[in-house]
C-alpha cells in the first residue's frame, strides 16, 4: 500500500474536479475509499480540493456576472 502526501491528494482531486473527470456528487465515494485505507492526509486534501473548487467556481460566476440563484 502506497500512500500519498495531503498535496498530492489535493492537486489530483482539484484537478479531477476541475476537468471533470469526477463529479462532486461522487467525492463521498473517494473519500470513503481513503478513510477505508486509512489515507487520512488524503482525506484532509480531498477538503482542501473541494473548497478552493468551489471558491474557483465563484470567481468564474462573479467574473461572468452568472447568478447562481
């Protein structure tokens, strides 16, 4: 068993996130799979990933004057 760095975890999940490659509905499945293999830093970057996505999904709505209501 491999186990990977908070960053390392981190930049994968912003990235997969990003191309979309998972969807945020989905996390719940990756992070069930690092607590079950006791990747617990992976865990915390997973946290990491998700909320600056979601900070970067903001700026690109502000940036574009989308209403998200």
């Amino acid at each position: 068993m491999s186990y990977y760095s908070k960053s390392e975890c981190y930049a994968d999940v912003l990235m997969a996130l990003s191309t979309g490659i998972i969807e945020e509905t989905e996390l719940y499945l990756l992070r069930k799979h690092y607590e079950e293999t006791e990747q617990y830093e992976c865990c915390q970057g997973l946290v990491a990933a998700y909320i600056d996505y979601k900070k970067q999904l903001e700026d690109v709505t502000e940036d574009k004057g989308i209403s998200t209501d």
